[in-house]
C-alpha cells in the first residue's frame, strides 16, 4: 500500500464526513477574521438568529484598511472607517478576541496568526482572503474562502469542500548565499506559471527548503495561491517546533509534549503517491524581479525583458505585449537598467522581523537615491514593530531615508492612503503585480526586501547578491 | 433561508438581454457592509432618474416612471420575466441580495450567467430557464393582472389559462430549496457528527479545546 501525503493526513484528519458525491464536511480549526470580507457574513448569521459555533476559535484583526501613520486620530477615510468599526461591532456582539487598530498585537491578519501560536501546525485554517495559504508553512492546511462560507465557518466550524490533488515541489540543492524564500518562490511561479497548481495543494520539499526559516517558508506559501493553488505546505521538522514554543496560543504543558509528538508526523510519508511532481534546481537560482502584470512574469536581476515575438503560444504573446505597454518597458531592456519612483517593503508575504533585518542590513549607513519619492517600511504587526524597534532597525531605516510606518497591508494593495500614483514603478516586497493593485496605473516589480531596500538606495534595479554587505 | 415551494404572483416583465450585475446592483453599493437592505437600490440606474449612493433615502427620489417596475400594475410582482444570460458580468453576491431584497422569489429567462445562477440559489431565489419559444410565448401573453404558479415540487409551472410548463432543476438545490435550507442550514443538521468530531479529536488533540 502506497503512504500518504502530508496534504492526505491533513485532510483525513478533518473530514466530519463525506457525501455520496464526494464532497466533505471538514473541521476547521482557526479561522481568521478580517475588515473587508466579514460584515456581510455577520449580519447573515445575525438575520438567521444564528451564533458562532465556537467563538473562541475565531481570531479577527482589522488589517487592509487601516491607517500607517498617525493611529491616534483614527481612520479619516468614512467608508474605511466604517468597515473597520463593524468588525469591532460584530467582534464584541459574537463574543469574538479581535486585536483592535490600539492594540499591539494588530498587524496583517496572516503574520499575527502563527507570531500568536493561533496558527498551529495540524490545523485548518481558513480566512476570507486567500493568501490563507500563508500558514501552510507550519503544516496546516490553510486556504481562502469567499463571505458565503466565512459565514458558513462562523455558524459550523465546518466547510463543504472537495478534496484537491496533491502536487509536490522539490527544490534540488542549496541556493547560493543572498538567495530568499521570495526568489525561491517567484522562480517557481516562472517556472510552473499563475495557473501551474490549480486544481492542486502544493507541499514544497527539499533541501533548499528545510534551510529556510520558519518566516521564509510563510513567504513561499504566502505565494502559493500566485501559482493557482488554494493551499501550500511545508513538513513539519525542528525549526517549526522551535518556532512554536511558548507563543501566547501555542499549547502548554503536557499539551505541548503530546502536540509535538503528534506533529512530527505531519509529513508525507516515503511512499507517498503524488498526482503530479516537479524538480527546481535550487543552485540555479538569483535574485529574482517581475516585470510585467502578473506573477509569472519574472526574470533573474541580471537578465533582460524578454520578447514577446520569441513566446509561441499567441494568447501568452499577447498578454505579454500588454504587460510591457502598461509596465512602459521594452523587450531587451536590462533589468538593472529600470529606475524606481517608490518603493515598498511591507505585506503578508515579506513584513516580518527577518525580512526588516535583510532590508535592514543594504540599506544600512547609506542613503536612498534622489529618485526615489517614497520608501515605505511597513511592519507586518505590532509585535513585530516593537522587536525591529529593539534591534534599532527603526533608525537604521530612517536614517537611510526610508518611512517606517504603522503595522497594516498597506501598500499592497493600497486600500488606505498608502499607493502609488499613474504610472509611478515601484519595487515592492509584496505578492501582486496585477494592473493598478498598488494604486489605479501604478507599476509594480515584485522582489525580495534586500533587493527592494538595494533599489532604493541604488535608485534602480541591482543584483543584491553582487554588493559587498560588510 | 427563505423555502420555496408553491408561488403564485404577479410577473413583472423585464423585456432586455443580457442584463449584467452591474445594472441589478451598480457597483458604489458593494462599499456596504450589509447584505441586506439593496432592494431600493435594485436596477438602481434604470429605477431613478438620479445617482443613487450608498445609504440614501430613495422615498423621495426621481423616479423614471417608464421603468417597468415602477408601473403600479407590476407592484408586489415576485416574478421576473426576463431575457436571455441574465445575471452575467461580476461575481457579486449582491446582485441575487438586491433581487431577493426587492421582493423576487423566481426569474425565469432563457438562460442565466452562471455564477449568477448558483448564488440564486444561496439566497432563496429560483432561476428557471425556459426555451426562447416559451419565454416569447410568456411575454406575447403578458396582460395587466398577468399572474403565474410556479410548483417547485413539480417543477411546473401553470398559467393563467392552465397551460403547464415543465422546468429543469438540479435535484440536490431543489431539496435546498424546498426545505429553506442553505449551506450553512444544511450542514447543521449534521449538528450531532459535528459534535461527535470534536469529542474525538478532543482526545487526539485537547489543546484545540482549551481557551489559553
Ligand atoms: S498584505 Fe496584501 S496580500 Fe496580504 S492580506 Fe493584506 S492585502 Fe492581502
């Protein structure tokens, strides 16, 4: 008999049961709450006379429309404002923790969950957003859901879904030295493409892999969903477990003991059958820029735009005739050769305290170019916030030139007043490119924090591996 | 949710193709934060004579009395009688809200956009389509007073003058809608396995159980 997938153990584990049809009723362990794609589901659940089903297993953050700057005088934007208010309305009439915009543990709904320990490996973790994919990373088998079944979680604990088939990423080798998780995981959107695993739940593996730490495997999950897939996952080993202990929700005393043991199975066994495998040489891999309007548009920092008339596969030409008309860029253009308007260093995909420290470490005793209009640094949470403070990174940043902001999405898609203006280009450390995501005609470039903070400072594009950090 | 077997009611005519979301519900209204509540906003664009905004009044707005649910002989209708690929465009939820908000219970058209259809379904609102021949046929003759019966246990639907038109509906949606449930109504009463589930895995893992 062939083993299981991770991704099969998981979901075995959850199943409440299983109709005719093959659809199931799963267990959902965690779920997220935030501003944006909640207020509909509470007021369904209010106007059915529904309650939660566990309250206690909700967590809720406001997070995509909150202010970075000035806290203190609340969000001036109305609409903004009240989406932000219902959520601290709902929380408190269903008996639900939120971290409110006062609290320190606020922060971007996907990086407060595992700094919590609310994310926990063995779960299921849903959220109505769908870089959910982000706690994978620990083991848990986590992905986005839309407001009908964010209602459906509320009133259940349970979801109606359809088992996914299983896809496995190996990454062969080690990257050299400066390589990131971010240029791990756009290097394998390049490779598979946006629509690579749709249809499938990806677990990553290899030695390039196990290297990262616990932040640097959230960031290649968090991209999961860039590849078509609604989850990623990451075996479970001692950086995980090591991560885990003693967070506020983690579990304690002989919990702890029995939660570590069940957890170390959370891998896929030798003999495990995948659906569908790929190979990544992970030694082949540089510093890695997007540069046209969707994820799977990348090259290496030291490679050219390509041309479209090379691509033979006309739809694909096409759209890539259309990126570089929105991008203003040109095939053959060197990619060190693109200079930035702004730059943004923030989001669920590269907002966390060792993100800050490589950003940290380029710009360090040196000063963003005279081009650049804006350079946003933007914590993923509080917590976060306060440990970069303690590090002295606030002022490593400040002194640079950079902003160093409030805790929140920010920039990524620029729901509050953080965004870039038509046809501004900046390189940004989140998750999207997508035509006017950072603000209506805004040009995103999707890199890693060290290359984003090394664009700043050169005021274009440079290979960030290439400069001496000492 | 609202169950759904046996209506007889007024039909309104809606006499235009492709009728997207966008005109059910314009999209400044997608900024609320409720579900409830876009019935006065429905086809806001062809209802009024002005811009409508979310939250406003619309008592004492301008109305364009030539817009066909405006006309007092339609008023109370709960059938729309309507063209081919309505509902296409986005996939807001809010279209099938603001219908149901309004008072709709059924559409029948010739065909549907299909996202549109599956969250009629969600939200206690029956499509049916109907061949072109016989929705021509509805329309041609459509007078004042014009009310249809529509049995959803039969998949029937009788007309005035007691014709009976057969109508397709996927089984697992219709028992939904018969018994008023929606998913979240379904999967409760499955309330004793969920129960059950969280008894056993208690046991394999007690500090999902446990409030730190
Ligand atoms: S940081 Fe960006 S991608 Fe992440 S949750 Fe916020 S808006 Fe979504």
């Amino acid at each position: 008999m062939s083993g299981k997938t991770l991704y099969d153990k998981l979901w075995e584990d959850h199943v409440v049961y299983t109709e005719d049809d093959g659809s199931s009723l799963i267990y959902i362990d965690r779920h997220l709450v935030h501003e944006v794609t909640s207020p509909q589901a509470f007021e369904g659940l209010r106007l059915a006379g529904r309650k939660p089903w566990r309250p206690s297993r909700n967590l809720a953050v406001a997070d995509h429309n909150v202010p970075t700057t000035d806290r203190d005088k609340g969000i001036a934007d109305p609409v903004a404002r009240l989406q932000v208010d219902t959520l601290d309305k709902n929380c408190i009439e269903f008996g639900i923790t939120e971290f409110t915009m006062a609290d320190a543990r606020q922060g971007i709904v996907h990086v407060i969950g595992p700094e919590q320990g609310a994310t926990l490996p063995g779960m299921t973790v849903v959220c109505g957003d769908s870089h959910t994919s982000t706690h994978g990373a620990s083991g848990a088998l986590a992905f986005g859901i839309g407001t009908s079944e964010v209602e459906h979680v509320l009133a259940t604990q349970c979801l109606i879904q359809k088992k996914a088939k299983n896809l496995l990423i190996h990454l062969n080798g080690q990257t050299r030295s400066g390589v990131t998780a971010k240029d791990i995981v756009l290097a394998i959107i390049g490779k598979i493409g946006t629509a690579g695993g749709n249809g499938y739940t990806i677990e990553f593996v290899g030695e390039a892999i196990r290297a990262l730490s616990m932040e640097g495997r959230m960031t290649v999950c968090n991209m999961a969903i860039e590849a078509g897939a609604r989850a990623g996952l990451i075996a479970v080993d001692e950086v995980t477990i090591d991560y885990y202990r003693n967070r506020p929700y983690s579990p304690k005393g002989s919990d702890w003991f029995m939660a570590e043991r069940l957890w170390q199975r959370l891998h896929s066994d030798d003999n495990a059958v995948f659906d569908k495998v790929i190979g990544i040489d992970a030694t082949a891999i540089k510093p890695q820029v997007t540069w046209g309007t969707s994820p799977e548009l990348v090259v290496a920092v030291d490679e050219t735009i390509p041309d479209p008339e090379a691509e033979s596969d006309l739809t694909k030409r096409q759209g890539m005739v259309r990126a570089l008309e929105y991008m203003g860029l040109k095939a053959g253009q060197a990619i060190t050769d693109i200079a930035v308007d702004k730059v943004f260093i923030g989001s669920c995909t590269n907002s966390r305290i060792e993100d800050l420290r490589a950003a940290a470490q380029v710009a360090k005793g040196k000063k963003i170019a005279g081009n650049i209009k804006l350079a946003l640094v933007v914590p993923g949470s509080g917590l976060v916030k306060e440990q970069a403070e303690s590090e002295g990174l606030d002022k490593v940043f400040r002194e640079a030139g950079f902003e160093w902001r409030e805790p929140g999405c920010s920039m990524c898609l620029a729901m509050n007043a953080d965004r870039l203006e038509e046809g501004e280009r900046c390189a940004s450390t989140s998750n999207r490119n997508f035509e006017g995501r950072q603000g209506y005609g805004g040009r995103t470039h999707l890199v890693s924090p060290a290359m984003a903070a090394a664009a700043a400072i050169a005021g274009h594009f440079v290979d960030v591996t290439a400069i001496n950090l000492t | 949710m609202q169950a759904f077997t046996l209506l007889t009611s007024l039909v309104a005519p809606l006499d235009r193709a492709n009728v997207d979301t966008d005109a059910i519900i314009p999209k400044q209204f997608l900024k609320s934060i409720k579900r409830a509540g876009f019935g006065p906003y429905l086809f806001d664009e062809w209802r009024y004579l002005d811009r409508g905004e979310p939250d406003m009044d619309c008592t004492h707005r301008l109305l364009n009395k030539d817009f066909v649910l405006n006309k007092p002989q339609y008023k109370g209708s709960e059938i729309l009688l309507t063209r081919e690929n309505f509902g296409c465009g986005s996939s807001r939820e809010h279209a099938p809200w603001a219908l149901a908000d309004f008072g709709f219970r059924a559409i029948i058209a010739p065909s549907f956009a299909d996202i549109f259809y599956n969250n009629c379904f969600k939200n206690g609102l029956l499509p049916i389509p109907l061949a072109t021949e016989v929705v021509d046929s509805l329309f041609n003759e459509l007078t004042e007073g014009y009310t249809l019966t529509v049995d959803l246990n039969t998949q029937k639907i009788i007309t005035p003058n007691n014709r009976e038109i057969s109508f397709d509906v996927d089984e697992n949606r219709k028992y939904r809608l018969l018994n008023g449930l929606d998913d979240i109504g379904l999967s409760l009463q499955h309330t004793d396995k969920i129960r059950g589930y969280e008894a056993e895995r208690a046991k394999r893992a007690p500090w999902l159980f446990v409030d730190y």
